[in-house]
C-alpha cells in the first residue's frame, strides 16, 4: 500500500499571504542595500495588506482541533502587526518604528509555522 501524500496546490488564500510576506520581506530588506524612496513604502504597504487579507480568508474548518484552529488566528494578528508597520512607514517615515511592528509579525509568523504542524500531528 502507498503512503498518502499531500499534493494538494496551494490555496488562494494560502498564495495571498506568501505573495504579501515575500513583499514584506524586499520592502524591509531594500533599505540595508541603499536602496530607498516611496515606492518602498507602497510595496511594504501592498505586502502588509496581502498578508492581513490572505490570513484573514484562510481560515482552518471547524473540524480541526482547537489549537490548530488558535494558531491560524494567531497569523491572522501577525498580518495586523505588519498592517501597523505600514501605518508608522508613513506616520514616522524618518524613523524606524515600523521594524518594531515588522519583527513582532515576523515572530508571530515563525512561532505559527512551526507550532501548527506540531499540532496536528499531537491531535
């Protein structure tokens, strides 16, 4: 008998989200190179809302245990931590307070990966 895998595509919603935190992460990274302007903001702030958006519609079922469930909430907050970000990218453009709220999402996501398929596997 063959084992079971999953390959199932990618969700939308799933997809949104990687599309969002791969923008967070350029608009973060641009500036260590020196590379600077508004267009920089515009692609953290598009990233930000991807992230929010994606994680907001992909939600688990109600069939999953109940700290898998927490968990995918939790990412839901990790896209709000980078939503605030984008707000300070433009409410403080000379300083550096967006990368408060841009390493707390950052945590908050590494946190949920790592803890959702540890989740499922305990049941």
């Amino acid at each position: 008998m063959m084992k079971k895998t999953d390959n199932s595509p990618m969700q939308l919603p799933q997809l949104v989200a990687v599309v969002g935190l791969l923008c967070v992460v350029t608009a973060t990274a641009l500036p260590l190179f020196h590379i600077g302007g508004e267009a920089i903001r515009w692609i953290y702030v598009a990233g930000a809302v991807c992230v929010l958006v994606g994680r907001a519609l992909g939600q688990a079922p109600k069939s999953v245990p109940l700290r898998v469930r927490r968990l995918y909430r939790m990412e839901v907050w990790a896209g709000i931590m980078f939503c605030a970000g984008a707000f300070f990218m433009f409410y403080t453009p000379a300083r550096m307070d967006y990368m408060a709220f841009t390493l707390a999402g950052g945590v908050i996501e590494v946190y949920a990966s790592l803890m959702i398929p540890r989740a499922w596997r305990k049941g």
